[in-house]
C-alpha cells in the first residue's frame, strides 16, 4: 500500500553535540572562577603594611593572648601548678614601699620581654603598659601605698606568654596584695573607627572585683575624657580569673584608632591615664576601709 506523505510525517529529531557541552562546562567554570577570584580579592584586603597591628581580637574583648587554655597537665588551670613555673617574688617591691605602706596592692603590667602585645608602628603595648603602671605605683607609693609589680621592667613575666599569665596570679595569691589592677591596651584591626576604655572583671572568683572595676574605669574615663565602654565579662582571662583578690583588667585604649593612638604615645595622657586608675583604686580602698581620707593630686 502507497502512503500519504501528508499523514506520515517523519517526526524531528534534536542532536545535541558534545562540543554544546563542553561549551556549557567552560562558561560556567570560567563564571564561577571570577567569582571566587572577586571574593578572595575582597577577604585578603586589609590595612596597609605600616598600620598592621600584631595580636589583634575582637574589639570588646582582650587580645586572645590573654585568653589560653589551661596549662598542659593542669586540668583546673591552678596557678600554683608546677607546669605553669616562673619566679613567685613579685619582682617591683622595694625597701621603701615595704619600710612605709601599711596596705599592698599589685600593678600588672601587661605582657613583656619577648611577649610584646600588639604594635602600631614604633609603639609596643608592653612598653606602654609598663609606662603607664609605673606611674600609677609612683603615684599609689607617695600617699604611702604599697605596690608590688609583676614587673617593673621590660621582661617576660615567668617561662613563657601562657605561663607567665598564672605566674602573675600566683604572684598575687602569694603576697599581701588587697587587690590587683591588671594594665593593658586594646587594638581592633578590622574597624580603626573603634576607640575608648574598658575594664574586665570575674565576679565568679571574688565578688568585690565589681566595685573595684567599676571604680578604676569610671576614674580613668573621668581623667581622659575618653569614650566609656564600659564593665565587661571574660571568665577566659587567666589574670583576673585565677587571681583570688579583687581583680580586673584595664584597656586604657585602642592603639589602631588614629586618635587614641596619638594620645596613648604622649606622655602627659599616659600620666592622665595613670592619676585615674589610682584614683580609682584608691576609691576602692577607701570603700574598703583599707585606707583613710587619700586624695590623689594632679
């Protein structure tokens, strides 16, 4: 039988070639490759060479240094661990504080030796703590308190970064000290806009760290006009949480905010600084009836 070709109709058939494929794969290989390549680009920006800051954290929280894990083999982080080593004698005592002081406490400042903190540029936070704590000892020492330093030079404080951090508690817990103010900088990288002072506290291992934080940031804020960022919280940090007395531990300031930092390298700032942390402790000395009628002079 003949067929009608306007009834069978050979029906059309789509060839998709490989080379459509292969085409397909590159294009989209190729888009995806730039979007990567864009966000990278985007995540490796940072601050120039000159302004990059060395141990930098969040910017309400201390730099992660001071935040460890416990010492190896010490699975409560005791200070009085032998893992944690480092000399028990607070190294700043001297005869004159010890011949007229009826009451102690102890100044810490910050990092040292070879565990500088964070730098902008040719400031150092270790140099900058020690500057500004032995003000506060010069100024604590002439209305005849007491102060031990955990240092009072450029110097690791016991074997090493980590251990040195109980090693500056056990200091404390081992001597006569009512208190202990822990002096540090704060740096933020990431936002150079962040600026002002912040005190840290652990109410968890002495309830009175409240008080006396509370003084020595309102204090400091009084004395330099600086923004106040008020009390904050880290049951991380070793100092003031293995620390037995009441404790806490300042951030004068942010060395990466252009402002603060031209204020933390003057002098005459460093000594404002220093007048409002011994004001503060003072405040707290006097609350506590350690000491009578003190009153800090500019």
């Amino acid at each position: 039988m003949k067929r009608n070709p306007s009834v069978f109709k050979r029906s059309a058939r789509v060839r998709i070639r490989p080379r459509f494929f292969l085409m397909f794969f590159v294009f989209f290989g190729l888009l995806a490759a730039g979007c990567f390549l864009l966000a990278n680009a985007q995540l490796a920006r940072q601050i120039p060479p000159e302004k990059v800051i060395v141990g930098t954290g969040d910017p309400v929280t201390p730099i992660a240094s001071e935040r460890p894990d416990p010492v190896p083999g010490s699975e409560t982080g005791d200070p009085s661990d032998p893992e944690a080593g480092g000399d028990d004698t607070p190294s700043g005592v001297t005869d004159v504080t010890l011949a007229q002081a009826s009451v102690y406490v102890m100044i810490d400042p910050g990092h040292g030796g070879k565990d500088g903190g964070s730098y902008n540029g040719n400031l150092k936070e270790s140099d900058l703590n020690l500057a500004i704590a032995l003000y506060v000892r010069d100024i604590l020492q002439s209305k005849g308190i007491g102060v031990l330093m955990t240092r009072d030079t450029d110097v690791m404080v016991g074997p090493g970064q980590r251990e040195g951090l109980y090693t500056r508690a056990t200091m404390c817990n081992k001597s006569n000290a009512v208190c202990l103010v822990s002096i540090h900088a704060n740096a933020y990288a990431n936002d150079t806009s962040v600026h002002g002072i912040d005190t840290y506290r652990n109410t968890t291992t002495n309830a009175k760290s409240e008080d006396l934080a509370a003084y020595v940031q309102n204090a400091a804020v009084k004395a330099t006009g600086a923004k106040d960022r008020g009390l904050k919280s880290d049951a991380e940090l070793v100092v003031i949480r293995e620390t037995k007395v009441p404790s806490c531990l300042i951030e004068v300031g942010f060395i990466t905010n252009p402002d603060e930092f031209k204020d933390l390298s003057d002098d005459a700032y460093r000594k404002k600084l220093a007048q409002g942390i011994a004001g503060g402790i003072i405040d707290f000395l006097l609350q506590e009836n350690y000491v009578k009628e003190v009153t800090v002079t500019n």
